[in-house]
C-alpha cells in the first residue's frame, strides 16, 4: 500500500514496485467546473485568464472601468455610450506603450526584423560567392 502524505497544498504519494504491479485505485475528484468571463450571478470574473492580465497593472482600473461600462452598456450599438472610458483606457495605455504595446512599435519591430533578414541573406549570398571563387581558384591552380 503507498504511503500518502500531505504537504501543505499537495499530496506525496510513495509507491513500491508492487504498488505498480496492480491497476491503480485511486479516484481523483472531479475537477471544479471554471466559471469563465461572467459569473453565475452575472457579475465580471476579473480573475478570468481570457482578461490576460489587463485587469492588474498600471491601466487596471482604466480597464476595468471601460470593459464594465461595455459589458453592463444597453446603449445601440452596444458600448455606444462608453466612448469616454475606451479613451480614458487608451490614453493610459499609450503611457506604457513596452507594457501595451503601440501600432507604430509593430511596424517598427516588423521592418528592422525584415532588414535583419535582408542582411543574412546579403552574408549568406556573400559567403557562397566567396567559396565559388576559392573552389574555382583551387581548380584553376591544379589545372596548372
């Protein structure tokens, strides 16, 4: 029989080898069902992974304020009425455009990755014409 110990949040279990010889007993409780975006009672779950962590951090409650705006909004179209809380959000991201990230720091990023690329290519083309012309040297020098 294993020994079972518990530690803290977790259970050890030890096992011999006769433990594993026969099909294992143990029956593992049902995992808790995750309650999502919106709870039951129909509030925001702001401990929600699918938020990323947008809830928590510098702009938090500029988030946190828009998004519920959105959510409880009865506006047409919905969220109609919340335009001051987007922009309020927005202006607080742009503060921390390495935290947010910004359109312009994309394109930035795509545009020296594509001139990295280029100058792999332009070594690599580089390279291979100079091993052409060592090979043909060592060629022509046999030949001699």
């Amino acid at each position: 029989m294993p020994l079972i110990r518990q530690d803290g949040k977790d259970t050890i279990i030890f096992a011999s080898k006769e433990d594993h010889a026969s099909p294992c007993k143990i029956e593992l409780p049902e995992p808790e069902p995750s309650p999502g975006l919106i709870l039951p009672n129909g509030e925001i779950n702001w401990n929600c992974p699918c938020l990323g962590g947008m809830a928590t951090g510098p702009c938090g409650l500029e988030f946190r304020e828009a998004f519920s705006c959105f959510h409880y909004s009865t506006a047409d179209p919905k969220g109609a009425d919340c335009r001051e809380q987007f922009t309020t959000m927005q202006i607080c991201m742009s503060d921390y455009p390495e935290l947010y990230g910004s359109k312009e720091s994309e394109d930035e990023t795509n545009q020296a990755s594509n001139a990295e690329i280029s100058d792999v290519k332009d070594i690599a083309i580089e390279s291979k014409d100079k091993a052409i012309e060592r090979e043909r040297d060592w060629l022509v020098g046999k030949a001699s």
